[in-house]
C-alpha cells in the first residue's frame, strides 16, 4: 500500500468519525430539546390550571375592581401553532451529515404529546404479578 492510499485511508476514516460524532451530538441536542418541551409542555398546564383556580377565588372576591391585566394564556396546542414554520433547509447544503426530521411547530408539540402520552400508559400499568398464590 502506497503512502497516499494510506493517507486517503486514514482521512476516510477521519471523516467518518467525524459525522459519527456529529450524529450523536445533533440526536443528544434532539432529545434535550423534546425533554424540555415536555418539560415547559407541564409547565404551561400547571399554570393554566393555577390561572383557573384564581380566577375562581377572584370570582368570590369582594372587591368588583380587581381583575388581572394578564392574557390569558395559551394552550400546549395553541403555543405550538405560534411558532409552526420554519426557515431552515430540510437538507444543508455541502453536510455530508444525513439531515434529520425538523422538529418544529405543531410536528414538535404532536411528537412531545405522543411521548408524554406513552409514558404516562406504561406508568399507569400495574407490574405482573409473580403468578400463583401465596
């Protein structure tokens, strides 16, 4: 083997490192960023559920001027109609990386809820019993 087969070899096999490591930190970034979708996703329910009960409180209050300035807040559902576009290529030109699907706007609140939904029916099943009775 020559000295520049050789060194193609190795620049091959640089370069295919190089995009493993790529892959692996875009899928990371990508999994952080649906965990903390999921995270503000509860978040925004938290609040909206905090707002209704203040709002029951204010309906009993004496007081007929008080009343919040605040809007009322979005929904999951409508906060990721808001943001539902995109200005970034699906695919970059001159990446040698395999583009991923684009996680934005309403794709991004379906895949967040499709999760969280998962989660939540593998946490509301009840263990196996061992079977037999004791």
């Amino acid at each position: 083997m020559t000295d520049a087969e050789q060194r193609r070899q190795e620049q091959a096999r640089q370069r295919d490192r190089v995009v493993a490591k790529a892959l692996r930190n875009r899928n990371e970034t990508r999994r952080s960023l649906l965990a903390q979708g999921r995270k503000l996703a509860r978040r925004r329910a938290e609040n909206v559920d905090d707002d209704r009960d203040r709002a029951a409180d204010a309906d009993r209050s004496t007081n007929a001027s008080a009343h919040s300035t605040m809007p009322s807040p979005d929904s999951n559902a409508a906060a990721a109609a808001r943001h539902s576009h995109s200005t970034v290529p699906a695919q970059p030109k001159g990446s040698t990386v395999p583009a991923a699907a684009r996680l934005y706007g309403l794709g991004l609140y379906q895949r967040i809820r499709s999760e969280a939904d998962e989660a939540q029916s593998t946490a509301d099943r009840s263990p196996p019993d061992g079977g037999g009775d004791r």
